[in-house]
C-alpha cells in the first residue's frame, strides 16, 4: 500500500554517489574564486601602510616605499539621498 522506506546507508550511500561529480566541480569552482579574489585583493592588502615615530621622525610603511596605492587614514562617504 505504502512504499518502503529504503534503508538510510544505501540511500545516503545513492545520494553521495550521485553527487560526488557535481560537489567536487562546486568545492573547485569555489576554490578558483576564493584564490581570483586573493590575488585581485593582494595589492590592497599590501597597501596598507604602518607609520612609527621614532626620535621625532616619521618613518614610511613598506608600502609607500614600494609606490603601492595607498589609503588615507580618514575616509570620508557623501551618501546624497533623494
């Protein structure tokens, strides 16, 4: 009258079985993205820069030496809403 219920090892067992193809592309796709945006962000982590004061002198992060873009301290957003 009612179907059987199959047995929960063989249908997880079906499930993962059918599937391995397709999450191993999406584990892959994810991991290409994850390492595109790493290197496209790379710069810009690298731009930022530490200053230390020392004897009353200034000296320059890293990042400015290496003429890396920078970013300023302050950030300011104008947000116009209409």
């Amino acid at each position: 009258m009612y179907p059987s219920i199959p047995n929960s090892n063989t249908y997880t067992k079906a499930i993962t079985s059918q599937n391995y193809p397709l999450l191993l592309f999406l584990f892959i796709s994810l991991a290409k993205y994850l390492l595109s945006f790493s290197i496209i962000l790379l710069p810009y982590a690298l731009s930022i820069s530490f200053s230390t004061v020392s004897n009353g002198k200034e000296s320059k992060g890293l990042a400015e030496k290496r003429f890396l873009p920078t970013f300023e301290s302050e950030t300011k957003f104008d947000i116009h809403l209409k």
